[in-house]
C-alpha cells in the first residue's frame, strides 16, 4: 500500500536525542541516469535514521524521485529546494521533517527545472546551496544531496556545497562510461570553488553475483578507485525497485530482505569512515 507522508513543518520536528557532531555534507552523484541514485539517498538515509543518526536529505533533482519515493506528495508543497535556491525561503522553511526516524527530506517538484536557467543572472548563484545548508550545520549528522543525471547549474551547486561526493555505479555495461568527465568536473570545482571537495566513497549497485558481467565490473570499478570502493554491494533486488512506488524505503518495506539488510551495513560502512 502506498503510504503518503504527512506534510509538516520543521518547527514539528521531534526533539533530536543525541549530541550532532560535525555535520557531513555528502552529493550523491553520478551523470549518468538509472545508476541508484534516488534510491541510495533514501535507503541509506533510512538505514542511517535507524541507527540513530539526523539525516536531512536535499532533493535537488527536478524529476523529485527522493520525495516521491518516500511518499511525498508534490502537488501539495507550497514550497520547495526551489524557492530556497531563489532566495525566496529558508532552507528550514522547505524542510518536512521525520519522515522515517532520524530522517527529513527537503523536496523537489517540477518548478527546480527551471532553476539553471533563472540562476543564470543571479549572483553568486554557485554558492547559493552551499549558504542554505550552512543554516543546518550542527543540526545534522549527515545532509545527502541528491543530484540531477547531469553536469549543469544544479550539479555545481551541489558540488559547491558539499564536503564529498558518493558516487553510485551500477554493474551493467559501459558503468564506468562518463565517470572521467565527472571527475574532472569535480577537479575544476575543486581548483576554483571548494578546495575541500573529494570522494566519500564509490558504491557498487545494481550487482547480480551470478553473473560474468557483474564481478568483471566490479573488479574494474575496484582496480580504478582502489579503496574508495566501498567493501558493501548493493544487490540487483526487485524489493528495492518496488519501494520507492509504496514511498517507503527499504528497510521498511521489506526490513528483512537483502536489500534491507545491504543498506544497513553500508550505513555502518559510512560510519566507519567517519
């Protein structure tokens, strides 16, 4: 059953249990489109919110898959990452918070399209991302930021705002196809406007351990990014395609399958990795 999200306000959210150490602000992002990465923002998140961490999750994509998949209902927001990036809100003024436990979600609708081209005369509109979430350091354990499959305005923005980059690649042909003029984008970004930026991990998803196909691009990805690669695999897993459309994550929707279970142990992966 499709479980939609009630719509509340940041100043509803419960009353945070623990001490939020240094906030990590983490894009998760590859320009290629299918590679996981909407579900990964949601299922880790989740996982993370499970294992008693804050975690605020910034849609950024204009499709909105991350609040669509966690039962959001677009048509109803009055606002969204939108009007943030406009100057408009706040970021806290878009928040939905606890969502799952541990988690809110800053959504996207329809209206962030059009973003990259009202951005363009805007200045310092490469920072704009980067200011707004410098409001909720120290709120949050971890803000993922979801990205477009692309390399534009909203991309860089994100990649302004970030400390590191999670990168999803999925283990199917040409998965490594594209990967070198993103990090080169993520070079310049790092030599002209976040000197700080690098990589957080690399994530195999999408992995079919009964086929070829899967260990030789698994073996590819590891021998490219060496220890970057995360020791966790996300399975090929048809719970965790079907729960974006219930909009739950998957360790609610299916919290005793491989998928669940994957999920969980990457969040303690990332925890590791301080």
């Amino acid at each position: 059953m499709y479980v939609a999200t009630p719509i509340k306000s940041y100043a509803e959210k419960k009353p945070v249990k623990h001490v939020v150490g240094t906030t990590k602000v983490i894009a998760i992002l590859n320009q290629k489109g299918g590679v996981g990465k909407s579900t990964t923002a949601i299922d880790l998140g989740a996982a993370l919110g499970e294992l008693g961490k804050q975690v605020l999750l910034i849609d950024l994509d204009p499709q909105g898959n991350t609040s669509s998949g966690l039962g959001i209902e677009k048509n109803r927001l009055d606002q969204c990452i939108y009007d943030v990036l406009l100057g408009e809100a706040s970021l806290t003024d878009v928040i939905i918070p606890d969502v799952c436990e541990g988690l809110d979600v800053a959504p996207a609708t329809i209206n962030l399209a059009g973003a990259e081209v009202e951005l363009v005369a805007e200045m310092a509109r490469e920072n704009r991302l980067k200011e707004a979430t410098g409001a909720v350091r120290g709120r949050y354990d971890y803000v993922f930021i979801d990205c477009p499959p692309s390399l534009g305005l909203l991309t860089i923005n994100a990649l302004v705002a970030a400390d590191k980059l999670l990168i999803p690649i999925q283990c199917e042909f040409y998965a490594l196809e594209g990967v070198t003029k993103l990090l080169d984008s993520m070079k310049r970004v790092k030599t002209h406007l976040n000197p700080s930026l690098d990589i957080f991990g690399v994530l195999l998803t999408m992995y079919d351990g009964r086929t070829t196909l899967s260990k030789q691009v698994a073996s590819e990805v590891r021998n490219f990014f060496a220890k970057r690669v995360f020791d966790v695999v996300i399975p090929r897993s048809v719970k965790i395609s079907e729960a974006p459309s219930f909009g739950q994550p998957i360790t609610q929707y299916d919290p005793t399958g491989k998928g669940a279970e994957a999920y969980r142990a990457l969040a303690k992966e990332v925890i590791s990795r301080g």
